[in-house]
C-alpha cells in the first residue's frame, strides 16, 4: 500500500533527525510519529491514489464524449444552416 510506505517513509525521517542516542526509544517513538502522522491525515480530506486515478480516467472519458457532442452539434448546425433559405 502507498500511505503505508509513506508513513514509513516519514516516520524514518523523523527518526533520523533525533539526536544520537535516542536508539533505545525509537520503537515507542517510531510508534508515536506514525499515530501522529495517521490522525494528521485522517483530519483531512484526502483520497487514494487508486480513487484519483478512477477519477482521472472518468474525467478522460468524459471530455472526449463532451468533444464528440460538440462536433455532432456542430455538424449538424452547419446542415441545418445550409437548408436554410
């Protein structure tokens, strides 16, 4: 899962910038930055990659319908302009 490598990702940074010999709390501070970090995000409003993906796609699709309508319309207004008298 991607937030899971994030989280780990994060955490290790956070650990990295302690102090040396802070070695002996870094499980229960690996921990503590992880929840932190977990009700952080969950506060916000944020979606998975997968969501956004599925989105992205839905979104692709749509436009292209929009642009085939369009050029029907169009299509058919220039017909019906010229059977105008």
């Amino acid at each position: 899962m991607a937030t899971t490598f994030g989280f780990d990702e994060l955490t290790q940074r956070l650990l990295a910038m302690l102090p040396a010999g802070s070695e002996a709390a870094s499980d229960d501070l690996r921990k503590t930055f992880r929840a932190a970090l977990e009700a952080g995000l969950a506060r916000i409003d944020l979606v998975s990659r997968e969501e956004f993906e599925v989105q992205q796609a839905v979104l692709a699709r749509t436009r292209s319908k929009l642009e085939s309508l369009e050029a029907e319309v169009a299509a058919l207004e220039q017909r019906l302009g010229a059977r105008a008298p």
